[in-house]
C-alpha cells in the first residue's frame, strides 16, 4: 500500500520495533479534533482534551459538521489535533517578546493556523494571512470571517513578494507545502501522489520560501516552520539552513519535552504525522531599500451611519467597493508596507453603499467588534437554523422592521430583515448550506455541554 521507497526510509528513521508500531497506526481511524473559539462559545465542551492546545478537544466519532450551525457561526474549528502545536510555539515566542505583534502566515488555507493565530492575539496586534493560490483564498476568507477576529489582512502573494517588503514581521509561520506523509491514515491521495521526484520538488520549494520568507522578518524575530512530513529533507535540513544563515533555535515546551523541534508520530501522539520548529532571527539580513509602497488606503469622511455598526473606534475606508472598518495600527502598517500585494480584504466589512444609503455587510454579524445593540436580534429553532443556512426564506409573522440578527442558541448566525409575514434571508449567498440535511445527520456541539 505504502510507497517502497517510503517505507525503506521510515524504516531506517525509527528502528524495527517503532516501524512496525508506525504502520499498525495507520491502520487506525483518524481521530477527529475540533478547537473553540472562546470569543462565541462560553462553556467547556465535556470532551477529552488535547494536552498541547487549551481550546483544543477530541470528538469520541466524526460527525456531520455541516448540520451544526455552531460550526457555520465560527464556534469552532475542526483542525487536526498535531497541527494545533502552533499554539504551544507561540506561547513560547510571547514569553520572549511582549510588544505588539505583527504575524504573516505565509500558506494560510483553508485557516486552521491563521483562525488559531487570532486567537492567540491580543487587539492590539495584527496577522496578514496569505495564500498564493488565488482559487483556496475564498474558503480562506470565509473561515476567517466566521472567527471575527478584526485585526486581518488577506493578501495572495509570493513568498518572494514578502521577502522585498523588508524587515516588518515579528513572527513568520510557514506550514510549507509539503510531500504529506504525515497525511497517508486521513487521505489516500497522499499516498497516490507521493514519488521521490516530488519529495525533491518539495526540498527545493522550502528551500526558496524560506530563504525568501527569512528577509521579511524583524531582527529578534521568529520563525515557526511546520510540514506534514516525516522526511528529514523537508524538516532537519530545512532547519539546518536556517541556521546557517544566522537562525538560533528556541527550545519549547511540548509533549513533555523541551527543543525547537518537535516530531509528532501516530503511533505516539493522538494525531497524524506533523513537525514543527520555532528559530529566531539574531542579525538583520536588510540589503539595500525594500519595495516602497505604491497604493495607500485613504480614510472615508466619518460617518454615523458607519460608526454604529461597530463597538470599537476605527478608521472607515472604501475598498472593494465596500465600506470597511480598520483599527488606526492596521491602517497604518498596510500604507507603509503592503500596497503593492493583492490584497482580498482588509479589516471588517460594513456594508455597501446604494447611492448615499449604507446596506449592512452580511457578514458584519461574525465579527467581534460587531456593536450588537443596532439591531433587533431573535433565536431560532434548530430546524429554522438549517433552513435559514440553506438560504430559505423564514416564516414569521411580526410588526417589526428593518434588520434583524438571526442566532442559534445566543450566536449569531447571520442577518435577515423583517417583511411583514417573513424575515428575508441575508445569509451569504457564497457560505449557502448545500446539503439536504437529514434527522439522522442531525448534530450540535451542545450535547457536549
């Protein structure tokens, strides 16, 4: 089943017993892993929780996430258990450096590290979260509406884009594409598609990122480097090139062990194969002048129409033909450092203008600065919730008008507006709920609770 080649490797890496071990465990199911966004979900879910991650948790069996509409709200997050190591990394990093924290992670879709990321931040830091594949930046857009951090630019640029932007980033995190062994129990087209030409495609890929990628961190900055790979060529001696360029290794606290690189095995951790390594940069590598800036966003006339909409104080800006709200020290590190990318989006939708009247943003809802004394809000059923999610029409009779914020259990779910006898549907045409939904596919985190 498993590629010669491969298993030669593995065999030499872990020794006659622990391979024999290794192989029995891909034999097992995949555990399924989910962690909580703890700005919408307010109680402890009565799971068995994962040892690296505090909001991390295992589910006893896999079920339907697309009938929960906790899961649509951004309640949660369902991420493979290993790659939630992130997060002991950057606890790690904020022990050594406490000011505010400028993030780029580089391979950001579909959002499991840039949603965990956020999380980790505090308002008044910012993370850039990128995809340079232009056709997963959607999915990547989504997921990180739904978790309503504000603080978010998504761009879609090369590394060697960010290598010319100059010194700016406290933090680089780099989930490299990768050969993906470490995925051969979950995804058997893993399997399928691993040869020893493209484990070499991949060194090389690395390789350039991170020599790229290295240029825009700050000196006494960091590096986490991760893959899903147990290939030494991908992991050990990308590491090792780092630190010839001047990188020092940051020993953290995981699973027991302390050292800059971590290893996670199936056989031995409750999760897929993983590796992850925390370097920070001593000397700056700044040659010459980094690329100046060529598009600056500029402030909208201060409206109060827009400012309602929103709890904190922001500067507002048209972009995409949409009113946004940015707080001043995001504003500020895009017009100094980031006009030249392409940019997605960029702080928190408001809503579009239709001539001198402003139309709320359908996803302003999703957001943690949304202000939620603007609009009328009403709970609804769990068979409404669904409906509602599949973009139909809710029957309602009320005297009510205007907007109405639509939630499931005290979340929110989305926006409607009363017309007499129903609430018209706002939800997202992009986010729709596809699925038919049957009564035995029924499920919502809150039987954890």
């Amino acid at each position: 089943m498993y590629p010669d080649p491969f298993k030669e490797r593995l065999y030499k890496q872990l020794g006659e017993e622990a391979y024999q071990s290794f192989l029995n465990a891909l034999q097992e199911i995949t555990p399924t892993s989910i962690r909580i966004n703890t700005k919408k979900l307010d109680f402890s879910p009565k799971l068995e929780k994962i040892a690296w991650c505090d909001n991390g948790y295992y589910l006893p069996e896999r079920p339907l996430f697309a009938a929960d509409p906790l899961w649509h709200a951004g309640a949660y997050y369902v991420q493979e258990a290993s790659s939630m190591s992130l997060e002991k990394a950057f606890n790690k990093i904020k022990s050594i450096q406490q000011t505010p924290l400028c993030v780029l992670d580089l391979c950001a879709a579909p959002g499991g590290k840039s949603t965990h990321i956020t999380s980790l931040l505090s308002e008044n830091d910012l993370l850039v979260s990128n995809e340079v594949i232009h056709a997963r930046v959607n999915i990547l857009m989504e997921n990180l509406n739904k978790w309503g951090y504000p603080n978010v630019i998504i761009t879609s640029s090369d590394s060697k884009d960010f290598g010319e932007l100059g010194e700016i980033f406290d933090i680089v995190v780099v989930d490299a594409p990768c050969s993906g062994e470490g995925l051969f129990r979950k995804d058997i087209s893993a399997i399928e598609q691993w040869n020893e030409d493209n484990v070499r495609t991949c060194e090389l890929r690395q390789n350039r990122i991170l020599n790229e990628i290295s240029k825009c961190v700050k000196p006494n900055g960091f590096i986490v480097y991760s893959t899903c790979t147990y290939n030494p060529g991908e992991n050990e001696q990308q590491i090792e090139m780092l630190i010839n360029q001047g990188f020092e290794p940051i020993a953290f606290e995981l699973n027991g062990e302390t050292k800059f690189s971590h290893q996670f095995m199936p056989h031995i951790h409750k999760g897929e194969g993983f590796f992850i390594a925390l370097l920070q940069k001593k000397d700056s590598f700044q040659q010459g002048d980094s690329k100046k800036n060529t598009k600056e966003l500029k402030k909208e006339k201060y409206q109060a129409d827009y400012a309602k909409l929103v709890s904190t104080e922001n500067y507002m800006i048209k972009h995409k033909d949409e009113i946004k709200a940015i707080s001043p020290h995001v504003f500020e590190f895009y017009n100094l450092n980031l006009g030249h990318l392409q940019t997605y989006q960029i702080g928190t939708s408001i809503g579009h203008l239709s001539g001198s009247l402003l139309l709320p943003s359908d996803k302003l809802v999703f957001s943690q600065i949304f202000n939620p004394t603007v609009f009328d809000s009403l709970d609804l059923s769990y068979e409404e919730s669904l409906s509602y999610l599949g973009k139909q029409v809710i029957p309602k009779v009320s005297s009510q008008k205007g907007y109405v914020v639509l939630k499931y259990n005290h979340i929110n779910i989305g926006l409607g507006k009363f017309a007499g006898n129903r609430i018209n549907n706002l939800y997202p045409n992009e986010w729709k709920l596809r699925k038919q939904i049957s009564q035995s596919d029924y499920f919502c985190m809150l039987k954890f609770k």
